[in-house]
C-alpha cells in the first residue's frame, strides 16, 4: 500500500478511533456538540494511563511535589486578578457573507487579501477581542456578583491554595504543586479532532523556587518534560522545541518553552513549559489582601516565590500518541495471503488493553476454563480482555487495532495433551513483531507487569 498523504492519515485515525470506541463526537444523537467530545471504552483507559503516568513522574516518584485537586466553578475575582477577565480573548471577525465567526489571527490570505475560509468571501468585519471564558451564574439570583466561571486552565486554584497547601504540606522551597482537571475555553474555531476543543483536560505542575533558581530551574523541566515523552513513546526526534520570542511571550514572563509535535496538520504545541517569575501569587496577594508570601527560616527574610509552569494537554497528547502508534502494513497470512495489517504501536504502559486473552476454540470446555483461569490471575495487575470470538487470527488483528502489546493463547499444548513438559505453558505473542513464545502461567504475571510498569 503506498503511504497516505497527511491528510489521509488523519481521516484514517480520526474513523479509527470512532469504529473501535477511542472518541465519540459529544451529544452525537442529537446531531454533536462543535468542539466537545466523548472517550469511549479504549480512548478513557488510554486517556487514564496518559494521566495515572504523569502524576506518578511528577508527584509520587518525587518528594519535592504535592497534588490537589481544585474545584472547576471559580469566583470571578479570582480570574480578574489572574487577568483572564480582561485579556484572555481571540481577536474575531465576522464574514457578513456566509455569518461565519473567524479567528482574525488564522485567515488564509490570497494576494495579499484576508479571506474566509469558509466560503472564500473578502467582505469581513474589522477584529474585536473576544473572551474565551464561559461564564455562569451561581445560585437564583441575577446580579453581577452571582457570576462565575468555568475555569479557563487549572493553574489558578493552585495559586490561589498556595498559602494552604503550603501550611499543611510543609515544604520548603524549592516545591510544586501538581494538579489535573478540566478547563474550558469557548474556543471561536475548535479543530483538528480534539486538538482544540472546548473542554479540555490539562496537567499541570506549579513550581515554586527563589528568584535566582527560575532560569536554570526552567530548563530543568524542559528536560524533564521531553524525558515524559519519550517514556511514552513519543521520541525527542518527534518533538520541536520552541523558544518563544520576547515580543510573543507574556509580560511577566522571564523565558517560555513550546513543546511542538509533527500531527498530521503540522507542527503544534502539545505544552508550554514558562517562568512566570511572581506575577501570580503578587496579582491574587494585591487583589485579595491576604499574604501569598514564603518565610525563609535561614535567613528569616519573606518574599513571593517564583514559578516555572510546565502545562500539558491531556487531549492533544492523546492524540499525538494515535498519531505516533498509527501503522499500516503489508503482512501474508497463514494461507500465503498479503493483507493489510493496521496496527497502533502504543508503548506498553499507555496501551489501553495490555493484554488479550485467547483460548483456541470456544466449544472446548478446558481450553476455556484454562483461559478464564489466566484472566483471573492477570486482572488485578492490568486491563486485559477475554476474546473467544472468531478465527485465532482475527482476533489477533482486532487486539493490534486497538494497540494491544501482548496476546496470550490457550491451547491443547497448555492442557499438556501433546507433550507433558509444556503443560501449564502458554503462547505469548508480541504486537509489533508478531513473534511468539511459549511462557509458562506461573512467570506471565511478573514478566507482563515488568513490561508495562
Ligand atoms: P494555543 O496557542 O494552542 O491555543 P495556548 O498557548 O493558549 O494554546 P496554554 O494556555 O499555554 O495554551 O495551555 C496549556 C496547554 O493546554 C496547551 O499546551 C495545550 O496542550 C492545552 N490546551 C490549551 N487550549 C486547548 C484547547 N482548546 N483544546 C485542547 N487543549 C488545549
């Protein structure tokens, strides 16, 4: 087969992952929600290893991390201080032929005139801010002090939790704290699958260090975040850093980093790793009147803490893991028939399913029970699916759709029918070199868990 074109790509993943139940459109029965989306079966266990795996780096297998977990509706204060009230907006414009809604900054040109790319239309009106947050009101009553927000990134409960967690978890400086949730952003353009949708999840750590710690601490976890990459499959040669330039980095912002990935539509950011220096914790000290401040028991001196901020999308890194494990190949089948074989190279420890289970055929008794038995031993250490259904390769191919690493099949040789010495032997078969090997039941759990951890 030769290789698809970008765009080709994409359309095969983006039907994937709706034919084996990775992402649904949200609220598709009633004709879909633009811009919002359901994980289905495959897509939330990959979604949830993506999640389980960052916290582990980044909170567990560290002392100098803690986590929360803050809440989604946030007082409008908080994002006034934060400065999203004001100035977290888009421009937009309207195109008055075809009433499209456009982002200004994203109009394809043609002889030098902005177009629309909707209906090719020149007639556009002139650009106005337009802020991304969604807004709500709180309780029965109308007034403008009832309104709330859906938080537009997680990173400001965190701020705004400073001084508590700080209390209570007693760390010193240098510290951060690690959470992941939901944000919202009423996006003027959602596109490119989920890669820019309206509800979003992110990951996101705050470090807070000395002043003098924040450039050599921001390119610490530069480091650190392309090592998460790569442990999960996406290499450093799949990745383009970005150094953002002065002119487009925030104000208060000392350095930024644009962690960049080749999807199909181009090279886009997966994070964005910035040295905010004080300019949060000082906005919600000033605006709240309460002290956000660090006392240093060595030299009894109190300051703001800065911050380096590595934020991660959940979401558009799921996707760049279906676009980094989509393969398709020529493989001959047992008769001498070449088909195509499509395949999804997860790295093991974010594979939705770890392992399928197979028993040779459905109307032996043993075969089954052996197979059930294998399940049970292997279920508590990860996801696993039993599959009786259909000839042992199609089964086969349906585990390597959906990125399944290992498959493990029962046979008569495992009842010790044939040869007594492989009793209580099974065949473990690799996705990605197809190659099998008989194990024994005993050593599966220890060898898979080891595999995937
Ligand atoms: P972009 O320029 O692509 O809109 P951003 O620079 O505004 O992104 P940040 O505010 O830095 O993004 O958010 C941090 C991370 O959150 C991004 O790197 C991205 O992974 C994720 N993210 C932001 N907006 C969206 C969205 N609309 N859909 C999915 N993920 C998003």
């Amino acid at each position: 087969m030769s290789s698809p074109s970008d765009t080709q790509r994409m359309e095969r993943i983006v039907s994937l992952c709706k034919r084996r139940g990775f992402i649904f459109q949200a609220s598709e029965i009633y004709g879909g929600l633009n811009g919002v989306w359901d994980y289905g079966p495959l897509g939330v266990e990959l979604k949830r290893n993506l999640k389980d795996y960052w916290w582990r780096v980044m909170v567990r297998e560290r002392d100098d991390v803690v986590g929360m977990d803050g809440a989604i509706l946030t007082h409008h204060g908080v994002l006034k201080a934060s400065g999203h009230e004001d100035t977290f907006s888009d421009p937009m414009v309207d195109c008055r032929t075809c009433k499209a809604r456009l982002r200004a900054d994203q109009l394809p040109e043609k002889s030098g005139v902005k177009q629309c790319p909707n209906c090719g239309g020149k007639d556009l009106t002139e650009a106005r801010p337009f802020n991304l947050m969604f807004s709500t009101q709180m309780g029965a009553s109308a007034d403008p002090e009832s309104i709330a927000y859906l938080r537009p990134e997680t990173a400001q409960s965190i701020f705004v939790q400073f001084k508590n967690v700080l209390d209570t978890a007693r760390k010193k400086l240098p510290f951060g704290i690690a959470q992941i949730g939901k944000a919202f952003r009423n996006e003027i353009n959602p596109r490119n699958y989920i890669f820019r949708s309206r509800e979003f999840e992110q990951m996101e750590l705050e470090y807070f260090c000395r002043p003098e710690q924040g450039m050599e601490l921001l390119d610490y976890w530069l480091e650190e975040r392309l090592k998460f990459y790569e442990n999960i499959g996406i290499g450093r040669d799949k990745l383009h850093v970005l150094t953002v330039p002065d002119a487009d980095r925030a104000f208060y912002s000392k350095g930024t980093y644009d962690i960049e990935y080749a999807f199909p539509f181009g090279m886009q950011e997966l994070e964005g790793v910035a040295y905010r220096t004080d300019y949060d914790l000082t906005q919600h000290q000033t605006a709240s009147g309460k002290t956000l401040d660090y006392f240093d028991e060595e030299t009894k001196a109190r300051f703001i803490p800065h911050v380096i901020e590595p934020s991660a999308g959940v979401d558009r890194t799921v996707l760049a893991l279906l676009c980094e494990a989509y393969a398709e190949e020529t493989v001959t089948d047992e008769k001498g028939k070449s088909e195509t074989r499509i395949v999804l190279r997860f790295h093991p420890r974010i594979a939705p399913i770890k392992c399928g289970i197979f028993p040779l055929l459905k109307n032996q008794p043993e075969l089954v029970a052996k197979a059930r038995a294998v399940q049970a031993l292997l279920r508590p250490f990860m996801n696993v699916f039993y599959d009786e259904t259909g000839a042992i390769g199609r089964r086969y191919r349906r585990q390597d759709e959906a990125g399944t690493p290992f498959g493990i099949t029962i046979d008569f040789e495992t009842l010790g029918e044939r040869d007594p010495g492989l009793r209580d032997t099974v065949t473990l078969r690799d996705r990605d070199s197809m190659e099998q090997e008989r194990v024994k039941i005993g050593e599966l759990t220890a060898r898979l868990v080891a595999a995937i951890a």
